[in-house]
C-alpha cells in the first residue's frame, strides 16, 4: 500500500530546490489531512499531524495522538514525535534562518504559523498552491486507488437504489449507504441528499423529511479509499417519473455528454463548464447556470474530495492527462426542481475515461 | 464528518437554553466594550458556533457574530441556496452570503460604525482569515474560549448521556455479532446503526486508524504508557 510516493517525493524536492525552500512541512487538520497526506498517507487520528521534508530528502513527523506514531513512523522511515499540542512540536522541528514553506498554510492555526516564524526568525512562505498544481496529475498507483473508490461509488449507488422506498427518511437511507460503504472498506464519504420536487433548490445532510411517491431522490456519493476520493451523483424517482422528470434527466445527461466528449489533454476547464451550460441555454434554461441556482459544473478529485479547479466559465486552467475531474451539470430546474447528474473523468491521452460504471439513466425505486 | 441527521430537537436542546448562553456573550460584549464578538466554525471546528446558535455546516467557513444585545447574524460561505435549512436548524434569522467571512465582517462594521471587535481564540483561527482581519483598521480583542462555554449545564450533560446511551447500546447489540467480521463490517454495521438512531457525527478510531482488535488492544495499552510517561515528567 503506497504510504510514502517517492514519485511524489522527488516531485516535491524539485519544488524546494526551485524556490529555494530548506524546509517543505505538510500541515494537516481533521477537515484538511490531504495537506499532510500528500506526502505521508496515514489517515491520523489526532486532531493534528506535521510532516517535515529537508532539502537533503530526510521525512520526519509530529503527530497529536499517540496512536498516530507507530503508522506514522512505518510510514516515513523517519523520526516521529508525539506531542499533546501542536505548537510545542513546531519550535523543534525547524531549525533558525531556514527557508521554510507550508503546504496547508491558510488552513493552519495562525499560532502555528507563529511559532514557525518565531523559531525560524523569518516569514514562512505558503507552498499550498504549488503542491496541489503538483497533486492534480496523478500517479499511477493513486489512479489504482480512485478506481477503487470509483467502483465503491458505484456499489454504494446500487444500495442506494436497493434501499430507497416510500416511508423511510431521508437519514435512515444515508446510514444505510455509510454503513454499507464503511463496511466495503471506505475511510470516509462525502454525501449529500435532497428529496421532494420543484421545492428542492440544493443538496444537504438528510433531514428527517420521510420519502413520497413523486419525489426526486438526489445524491453525490464519494467514497474514500487509502486517502483518495472518486464522485458519483444520480437521481433517483419514487414511482414511476413524471414527464417532466424525464425531461429535466435528458437535459442533465446531454449536459454531461458534452463535458465527457470535450474532457482532454489542452482544453480550458472554462470550456468543460460552457458545453454543459450551453445544453441548458439551448433547451431555455440558460438563466439556470449561474450561482443562485447551481454552484460549479464539476471539481477536481484527489485527497480532497472538492479539489480545485473548479469547472465554472470564469475559471481558466488548462487540463492535463491523468487528472481526474468529475463533471456534474448539477443544478436547479423548474421542471423537476434540483436534479443532479455525474461521473468520475479520468483524462487521457485523447480524451477522457468514466470511471463510473452505474448506469446513466434517471433510476426508479 | 456531519453528515448524519443535523436536526433541532427542541425538547432536547429548549430555545431557553440557547438565550442563556447568548446571554453569557453578550454580558462579555459589554463588560469587555466590545461592538460584537466573533466566533469562527468550519466543518471540523464547529463547536464554538454549534454551543451559541446550533449552526453546523456540513462543509466549508464561516462566522458567528453576536453584535451588543442583538441577536446572533451568520456570515456563511455555504451557497444561499441551503439557508432556508439552517434557519430550519438554528436560530439564525439573519445570514449574509459571505465568500470571505472577514470581507463581509468589515462591511458590516463599517455599516455599523464598529471600533472593537472580540474574537473567541484570536490565534486559533486559520491563518488566511487571521492575516485578514488583523490587516484592518479594527481593533481585535482576544477572548477566551472559556469567558464565552462555560462549564456544561443540566442540557448538555443530558444531551451527552444519550450519546452515550445510544453508543452503549449500539455496541452490546453488534459487538455479540464482531467475532465474525471483518473490523470495516464491524464498522459499517456500527455506522449503519448509529447514524440510523439519529446521530449527525461517529467518530470510530477502530476504523480510523486500527486494523484489529489485538491492534487495538496494544495501541490502548501504549496510550497508558504514554499517560503514565508523561505523569512520570510532569
């Protein structure tokens, strides 16, 4: 199981000799481990975990919760010290006038920071966004691992199907997806849901709200395995669809047609968004694209399971092979209210591979 | 994460309650000369935010803010599209749609004329949102986690005793079952149980970092050491 990716290692030590970093520390948080994970792939239990790389190639740990010092230090092959809180670790592990930068800076206590800049006696620089420039295309053992949680997404969607009936609450139906994906193997899912009709103008945690006949049942599932995250959104009808229903999913899957036919190596993920933007536009809906309804029209994945870019018109970057994107038209219609539709992209070098093997079609339960 | 039924008992958890603890930051706002106290909460960090208004966010930053005598107002980087929920699950009348939580605190101090803002654990908040407000013309008062929760009242520990109520009998019915399965069954069918009783949040270190129960056994034992190391140090 890959722990510590010497690919990615040796990626990052490039990184330092370029900027002139002595010190490259990956900082982690409960809500943010893919800071720190990038580098070292423990899913740490305490609240806090810091790896450290020297320019000479050395990794060496500071974890918060004892438990994380032995996979820590297997991991690294380095030294690893536990501390109950954070700030006393950071003063030793970086020595005076280093060039220090942090990857996970802005999402770091500005405590942290300070005992950095205080033990260094200089400011340190934030490595966030280049290490995830570098994170964006990935390698091909963690390509291995999103296959994997793509292929439990796509479990998790069967159960899904499998369990959702009239009566049953909105929660009841998501304890029994997490349930069914921990006991496959997930570390984490992002999930959200949303039930009922035209009233539904977005997704959140379920409510108690109890399934109807009629109601669109929407979710994005997004299973973790070993650190790295893969998306599926599908919406579901109990009963039988109305015709508006149906519309509202043709509209959806040619959306997600034009991305997945436009995805490759060169094109600006602002493209990626217009052709599906274009599809609403064209069917009369092109007010339906913008942010009082919908959020992006899809995201980078990796540790992360909301990586950056986004695939919205106003943003710009230039996609690469062996990134791996999910495309979700993913908005608010009158037809049907908010309806969601999405698979996991892997980029190639030609075009573009779904991840996802659920069928695409509006499902009924 | 939260992802589980994010609700507002009222019999659990009475408005009551809430106004007394909004009292207790209020009488801080006055007694310190404050304009307003600031609290911060992202998905993780959500506990200062939670104890004050029950606003949890499933995702992404935000700002509590208690301005002197008024009710809570939240500055939320969550889409509008969801606030007719949390109002739902909260007592949040008022929330402004805030990409930046400090752009949209400095806006509505400078509509308000305010001079002196608290922030619960100044030094705690991420350092891309601690540069911001430091970088402003406000001044900033360090307020301690302490002066605004103080010690659990009769709601909270009821509120802790069915948690574990729900915990301890979760585990008597599955872990009978355990010796067959592998530890992410037993994970999942714990997930599945809990999260279908109602909770919003399990937090499962078996599965988080261990692999089995012999595994676990040594890593509790060696949490013991480190307890009696320290001890021993100290």
């Amino acid at each position: 199981m890959l722990k510590l990716n010497p690919e990615r290692k040796k990626e990052f030590l490039d990184l330092m000799a370029r900027r002139g970093w002595d010190l490259l520390l990956f900082y982690g948080d409960t809500w943010r481990k893919d800071h720190f994970r990038c580098l070292v792939s423990v899913c740490f239990c305490g609240p806090q975990a810091l790896a450290v790389l020297t320019k000479e190639g050395e990794v060496r740990a500071v974890v918060t919760h004892p438990w994380d010092v032995e996979p820590v230090k297997t991991a690294t092959g380095g030294s690893v010290t536990y501390v109950p809180r954070l700030v006393e670790g950071l003063k030793n592990c970086v020595s005076e006038s280093a060039n220090v930068a942090i990857n996970g800076l802005e999402q770091m206590e500005a405590r942290f920071v300070r005992a950095v800049q205080e033990a260094t006696g200089k400011t340190a620089a934030s490595a966030t966004a280049d290490v995830e420039e570098i994170r964006r295309v990935k390698t091909q053992e963690e390509l291995e691992w999103i296959r994997k949680a793509a292929l439990l997404a796509d479990r998790g969607y069967e159960q899904f199907v499998r369990v959702a009936r009239a009566g049953m609450t909105e929660f009841e139906l998501v304890a029994e997806v997490e349930g069914y994906l921990k006991a496959h193997g997930a570390e984490d899912n992002f999930m959200l849901v949303a039930s009922g009709g035209t009233e539904v103008t977005a997704m959140k945690p379920p409510t108690a709200r109890k399934l109807q006949v009629g109601d669109s049942v929407i979710t994005e599932l997004t299973p973790q395995i070993n650190g790295y995250y893969a998306q599926i959104c599908r919406t579901l009808v109990i009963g039988p669809p109305s015709e508006k229903q149906l519309e509202s999913y043709a509209i959806f899957a040619e959306a997600q047609k034009a991305a997945q036919d436009l995805l490759r190596p060169g094109v600006d993920i602002s493209d990626v968004a217009r052709v599906q933007n274009d599809i609403f536009r064209k069917h009369g809906f092109g007010d339906y694209t913008g942010p009082q309804y919908t959020r992006v029209r899809g995201h980078n994945l990796g540790l992360y399971p909301d990586e950056l870019p986004h695939v919205l018109e106003n943003v710009h970057y230039t996609c690469k092979k062996d990134m791996v994107i999910i495309c979700h038209p993913n908005t608010y219609l009158p037809l049907s209210g908010y309806m969601v539709f999405g698979d996991t992209l892997l980029v190639t070098d030609t075009g573009c591979v779904s991840l996802s093997q659920t069928e695409r079609r509006l499902f009924q339960a | 994460m939260k992802r589980g039924l994010v609700t507002w008992d009222k019999g659990e958890l009475p408005p009551e309650e809430l106004a007394s603890r909004l009292a207790v930051v209020h009488n801080v706002v006055r007694t310190k000369g404050l304009d307003a106290l600031v609290l911060y909460s992202d998905v993780w960090r959500c506990n200062d935010a939670r104890y004050l208004s029950n606003y949890m966010p499933y995702w992404n930053r935000a700002f509590v803010v208690v301005p002197r005598d008024e009710k809570p107002i939240l500055l939320c980087s969550l889409s509008p599209r969801v606030y007719p929920w949390i109002k739902t699950v909260t007592v949040h009348e008022t929330i402004v749609a805030s990409p930046s939580p400090p752009a949209s605190l400095f806006k509505l101090g400078a509509e308000r004329g305010w001079k002196r803002l608290g922030i619960c654990d100044l030094d705690g908040l991420p350092a891309d949102l601690h540069a911001e407000l430091t970088s402003g013309n406000t001044e900033l008062v360090d307020i301690s986690r302490a002066e605004v929760r103080h010690a659990p009242s009769k709601v909270e520990v009821q509120m802790h005793a069915r948690a574990a109520r729900m915990a301890r009998e979760v585990l008597e019915k599955e872990i009978s079952n355990a010796k067959a399965q592998t530890d992410h069954e037993l994970t999942g069918q714990l997930e599945l149980q809990l999260r279908r009783a109602g909770a919003e949040d399990v937090v499962d270190r078996h599965s988080l970092v261990l692999g089995q129960t012999d595994v676990y056994r040594r890593h509790k034992g060696k949490e013991q050491d480190w307890r009696r190391q320290r001890e021993l140090n100290s």
